[in-house]
C-alpha cells in the first residue's frame, strides 16, 4: 500500500491549496457553493487568507496531493467546527484517503476544544455520506440548497460529538484498509 501523508497547509503554501481547490471544482462542480470561475479569479491575498482562517488539511502521496479537507470554527456555534471543501482525487477514492482527511479535521476540532463537528453533504452523494457514517457522524434533519442562485441543488447536514479529552489513536496515520 502506498505511503499516505496527512498535512495541514499554512498561507505560504497558497500555490498549493488554490491547486487542489480548482481540481475539486473541476472534478466536481455541483459538490461546492463555488464555481471554478469564480476560484480562478481569486487573488493571492485571497487564497492566503483563506487558509489563515481555517484548519486546511491536504494528502499526499510521493509529494502528489490527492485530497483535502478544512476544519473551520462554526461562528453559530459556541463549541462547534465545520468541515468544509472535502474532496478525494477520482483515483484515489476507496483508498482510505478520505478516512485520513476526517480524523485530521476531527483532531485539529478536538485540539481546540471544539465538542461538536457538523458538515453538509450534496443529496445524492451516498459515498460521502457513508464515509461520514464511519466516523460517527449522522443526520440532523436540516436540508438546504447548496447555492441560492441554483435551488434545484441541495445538500442535508450531518453532526457528530467529540470528547475533547480524547486523542485520535490514529492521528496522522494512513488506515490499514486499501
């Protein structure tokens, strides 16, 4: 199996995050509140503050980043993060990249004393959604469009509790399923 790496991005490694970013958008543009349009026309600045607010995790493989996955702190939310911009490159879903870009977010909520993390998956994205099921997360019954502008469009959110006190027996580690 091949080596995965968890890493979490800082603003100077901008180049890479806008990247992945447009991969993502390319790839999967109904998955995303943004369009790749209106990512190419982000600025420098604006990708490095981007990451400066957020807990931005990327995996790579022999120096290829193949997925990524934010963790942002929930200003509705006393004690709550979201994750946000998950996504896994086509030929490496099913290879435990995902389950490596959840317990990265999951930690880094937990390392900040965050007790719950919500997310929102796109109607219709069952891999996702079981993805999310393994790692304790379930529905909460809240439904949205996922733009305002395309109300045909719709994603359902999904929460999980974490104890605070508790440390990831796999931080940064690739799992041992292919």
């Amino acid at each position: 199996m091949d080596q995965l790496d968890l890493a979490q991005l800082t603003p100077d490694a901008w180049q890479d995050y806008r990247a992945i970013r447009l991969a993502a958008l390319a790839d999967a543009p109904s998955a995303f509140g943004s369009t790749l349009a209106a990512e190419r026309l982000s600025r420098e600045v604006d990708w490095r503050a981007r990451l400066a607010g957020r807990a931005q995790f990327v995996v790579r493989c022999r120096g290829e980043t193949v997925g990524t996955a934010g963790g942002i702190t929930d200003a509705g939310a006393e004690s709550g993060a979201i994750l946000v911009s998950m996504w896994v490159h086509p030929a490496w879903r099913g290879r435990g990249v995902g389950d490596l870009l959840v317990r990265g977010v999951l930690d880094w909520a937990r390392e900040q004393g965050h007790t719950e993390v919500r997310l929102w998956v796109s109607v219709g994205n069952a891999a996702a959604e079981r993805l999310y099921a393994r790692h304790g997360f379930v529905r909460t019954g809240e439904s949205q469009p996922i733009t305002t502008d395309d109300p045909a469009r719709w994603e359902f959110a999904m929460a999980r509790t974490i104890d605070a006190a508790a440390v990831s027996e796999s931080r940064w580690a690739a799992p041992d399923r292919v």
